[in-house]
C-alpha cells in the first residue's frame, strides 16, 4: 500500500506544473479579452471596415421617354409589343392591361424603380400611365455612375507631334541596315528514288 501512494504523490506532483500553466494561460486569455473590449468603441470593427460584395438586381423591362412617347392610341396589341417588348406582368384577370415594371439596386446607388401601365380596350390601345420616365441618355449616364470621370486621352496629334514622330521614325530606319537578298531556290532537284533500287 506505501508504494501505492507514493505512486500518486508523484503523479499529482508531475501534473500540477500542467494545471498552475494551464489556469495562468486561461487567466491571461480571459484578461486579455476583457481589457480589448475597452478598444472596441475607439477601434473600427472589421465588419466596418471590410464591405460584402453585393450582386446588381435589375429586374423588368427598361422603358425610356422615347418608347412611351412612340405609343399612340389605336395601337394593336402586337405593335405595343414591338415598341416595349413583353410585359412583366400579364393578369389573367386584367387582360385588358399590360404592366411594365423595371427595378434596379445597384451598392452604393439609389434604387432605381418604374411603372408603365398599357391599358386595352379588347385589341386596341386606349391609353397608358407611367411614372417620371428617363430618356435613353439619361438611363445610360446612372448606369455609369459609379464609373470615375477620367480624363481622356487627346485623340489628335498636333503638327509638332507628328513632326517628332516622322523624326524618330526616319532616325529608326537609318539605324537598319537593309536584309541582304538570298540566294534564288534551286530550280531542279534529286530524284525521291532511284530508278532501279528495291523492285
């Protein structure tokens, strides 16, 4: 039984360097993290300063000023499709009424959102509603917002330009000299065989 017990004396003897290390270790940790948290509000978080990436949306039909005002009463059903495309929504039971709709959430941008409502009597056109609509110009231009101006390059050389291009370029060519002509390709050639060989 003596041996016993000195058998475990040691052991807890061995681990309880482990067991002091690991409650320092967790101690520690457990200040560390108490004391960081006093830096949160002077500190920006990482979900601040790093952005997802959001996918564009653009949902429906685009409609500009032009097209609405190319709509004229009496207008079939197909020629209403010809001059806005198809509908987005289409009820079964307000067939008498075409609805365009046209959404676009872009980061960093307004939503953009627009109704036009073609209203029918049987075949024809009678009239439509719409809200402020954006001429051609004016759709493009918000798409590229989010685009920097950037300065274009000039596209035409001015005289001295020109002159200074011929200079270098005359300067380049007088720098090589011109291929020397090779020798004319032989005009006959040996037979592929012999005629007596391997018959």
């Amino acid at each position: 039984m003596p041996h016993l017990s000195a058998s475990f004396v040691t052991l807890a003897r061995s681990r309880r360097p482990v067991r002091l290390g690991l409650v320092l270790g967790l101690s520690a940790l457990a200040f560390g993290l108490a004391g960081c948290a006093g830096w949160s509000d002077k500190l920006p978080s990482v979900a601040t300063m790093v952005t997802p990436y959001k996918v564009d949306v653009l949902q429906g039909n685009v409609v500009t000023r032009e097209q609405a005002q190319a709509l004229q009463t009496g207008m079939s059903r197909n020629q209403v499709r010809d001059v806005l495309g198809s509908p987005l929504l289409q009820s079964v039971f307000h067939a008498d009424r075409w609805d365009y709709v046209f959404t676009l959430r872009r980061q960093g941008q307004e939503p953009q959102q627009r109704k036009l409502a073609v209203f029918f009597k049987g075949d024809v056109m009678e009239r439509f509603e719409s809200d402020e609509l954006p001429s051609e110009a004016e759709f493009v231009a918000s798409l590229d917002a989010r685009r920097p101006t950037e300065k274009q390059p000039a596209l035409v050389a001015s005289e001295e330009q020109l002159k200074a291009f011929q200079e270098r370029n005359a300067v380049a060519e007088n720098a090589t000299e011109p291929a020397q002509p090779s020798a004319a390709p032989a005009t006959s050639y040996p037979p592929l065989e012999s005629s007596g060989a391997g018959r």
